[in-house]
C-alpha cells in the first residue's frame, strides 16, 4: 500500500511538473511594444450601483491617449445615482453614450441583458470592456489593448487589483488572480484559450453576433466574460495582452467572505466550459490536491522521506521559477514570496467552493 502512495505521489508530482513546463509558454513570452494604434474602439463599462467607482473609472477611461474611441456607459437598473453621474460626465463629453437599462424583473441574465444593450449601442466594430470598479494603469490601455485588432477578433487581458498594505488576504487575492491569469495565457499561448476577464477584455462585434451574443448561456447567471471566450476563442482569432500599460486594476474584497461568495460565483460556470478545457483544468487541479494530500500521509508514514522532501523542492523551486516570471510580467512580485503557503490554501479553499455550490447555488451580480 505504502508503494502504491508513493507512486501515486510521484505520478502528481510529474503532472505538475509537466504542466508548470506548459506555462512557460507565456513566463517565456515577450510583451512587444505596440504601434500607436488608431482603430476606432468602442469601450464599454456596465455599472449597477456603482456611483463612487464611476467617479474614478470614467475620467480615467476619458483621459486616455487614443485618438478615436467613444465610452458607452451602461446604467444596468441601479438604485443609486449612477445614471446621474454617467449624465454629468455625458454633458461635458460629447464621446459618451449612455444606455439605461429599465429593472426587469422577470429576467434572470440582467448582466448578459444589459451588455448586449450597449453593445448594440456602440458604433465600432471593436469593442473593449472593463468594469466600473477598474480602473487602467496606464493612460495608453486603449492602445494596447486593441493594437492586434488588425489580426484577431478577441484579446485577452490582465485585471489585476490595488496593492493594501500590511493585507494578508489582499495578498491572497492578488496571489489567486495571478495563477487564474498564469493559466488562461498559458493556454491561450498553447493554442486552447479557454477564458478571460471582463475587467479587461476585447473582441469584435462582427464575432459577438456571429455567435448570437450570449444565447448559448443565457440561462447561467454568471459568465458574459468567460464563458463567451470559451466559445467563441481559437488558436486563431485570440492574442494576449500582458504589457504593464494594458493592465486595468480594482479594489479586491476587504474580507474573507465576500470573496469567497465572489469566488463561488466564477467558479460556476466552469462546469460550461468546453470538455477539453474542463479536462485540462481538472487534471491539474486534481493533480495538486492529491500532491498536497499525499504528501502529508506519506510524512506521516515516513514513507521514503528523502525521496519525497526531493520532490516536493523540486516541484516548489519550479513553481516558485513560474509563479515569480509570471508576476514579473503582471507587476504582482510582492505576493509571490508566500507561494508555499497560498498554493496550499488556495488547494483546499477550491475544494470547500465547490463542495459549497454543489449544495446551493452562488448569488448572481450585484
């Protein structure tokens, strides 16, 4: 029995190795500095109850350095006074466009609803979407986020979250946000994009109604971003966008709780994804637990110790190689110093998740 774990160990610890190997695909990457790009970009914010987030998301997205683009802002039925802060800064900019979306109660895909108003509304057949908490790094985000629009209809983007202070858990979620970002350009490098955020992402609207927008999922809460770019992402219509100026940031969760009912709720669709993807994604995600798991009965057991202390270096100076190339990239390099600690967590924070939405159902946006 004793043998039978630790080759189980052994064969984790190879199928982590195997995919960190994977990931080098974007860690090894270079980010190529872009063309002054001049394509006229629709950017589209949707907002329900986000008064104060508005006040420092739309002079940000106004003052960017991009000569042709317009901001549709989605008024999605707040009870605050977004519409009226959207109507002041429409007043003194003549490239905002306001579309207000009346409360409908009977309609359960209020978000999906909404976007596909202000996609509608938008005059440009490049769109790019962030949400109304973010706000861009750099003042060329448009920019870089759109340059490769000359050759593919969806571009993936990096939305990170404000740095806090003396935070263990912003750490944390800043950490998550790394590794969920490491893997959906790891694969999107490998030629199987699976994923992106709507905090910063890009696609075309010839793509968006070719697929008849989100009708595939209409039914899911949940999922305008990824699920989207699960089906409508190819090898051949989909880039990355990693340079520091293409980076949108938000403030994360300030505790516990709120992010893991926010976590529940991504963590849902991806029982939609493709099967492909559902597989790769699974594997993994098996393979770390049963690392993590094995590894301590097997100390326990003392089964092989020397053997089983030499994986589990190797198998952490590997993911500490990926896990700080990658935040190098994604300007997070202050999270990765307590990788050992949160790669464990975060192992059985997932599994809590899911065994939390196999018994009931995670709450829909705002």
């Amino acid at each position: 029995m004793e043998i039978v774990l630790f080759g189980l160990f052994i064969l984790s610890g190879i199928i982590n190795i195997l995919y960190n190997l994977s990931f080098f695909s974007f860690t090894s990457a270079s980010s190529e500095k872009s063309q002054t790009a001049s394509l006229p970009v629709s950017v589209i914010v949707c907002a329900k109850n986000e008064a104060a987030n508005l006040q420092n998301c739309i002079p940000a997205i106004l003052e960017q350095d991009h000569p042709d683009f317009e901001l549709i802002l989605i008024n999605d039925a707040s009870s605050d006074n977004s519409l009226e802060i959207m109507e002041h800064f429409q007043n003194i900019d003549p490239r905002v466009k306001i579309v207000n979306v009346q409360n409908i109660e009977a309609f359960w895909a209020n978000k999906k609803y909404a976007l596909t108003l202000g996609i509608k509304k938008a005059s440009n057949n490049y769109l790019l979407f962030t949400d109304a908490d973010c706000v861009p790094q750099s003042r060329n985000w448009i920019s870089e986020m759109t340059h490769e629009f000359t050759s593919r209809e969806i571009i993936l983007g990096y939305g990170g979250y404000f740095k806090q202070k003396n935070s263990l858990l912003n750490k944390l979620i800043r950490f998550e946000t790394l590794l969920t970002a490491l893997q959906y350009f790891s694969y999107a490098k490998n030629g199987i994009p699976y994923m992106g955020v709507g905090r910063n992402l890009a696609y075309t609207s010839d793509r968006f109604y070719e697929l008849k927008g989100f009708a595939s999922h209409l039914h899911i809460k949940s999922g305008d971003d990824d699920l989207f770019v699960n089906e409508a992402a190819n090898d051949e219509n989909t880039a990355i966008c990693f340079s520091k100026d293409s980076i949108t940031r938000s403030v994360p969760k300030k505790n516990f709780s709120e992010w893991m009912t926010q976590k529940r709720r991504h963590v849902s669709t991806a029982r939609q994804y493709q099967k492909i993807h559902q597989l790769l994604l699974g594997v993994y995600y098996t393979a770390r637990l049963f690392f993590w798991i094995l590894l301590i009965i097997l100390c326990i057991l003392q089964v092989f110790p020397i053997a089983v202390i030499s994986i589990l270096i190797i198998k952490l100076i590997l993911d500490g190689v990926v896990y700080y190339k990658a935040a190098e990239k994604l300007d997070e390099r202050d999270v990765i110093w307590f990788y050992p600690l949160f790669d464990f967590f975060l192992i059985f924070f997932q599994l809590a998740i899911f065994s939390s939405n196999l018994i009931s159902k995670p709450g829909q946006w705002k």
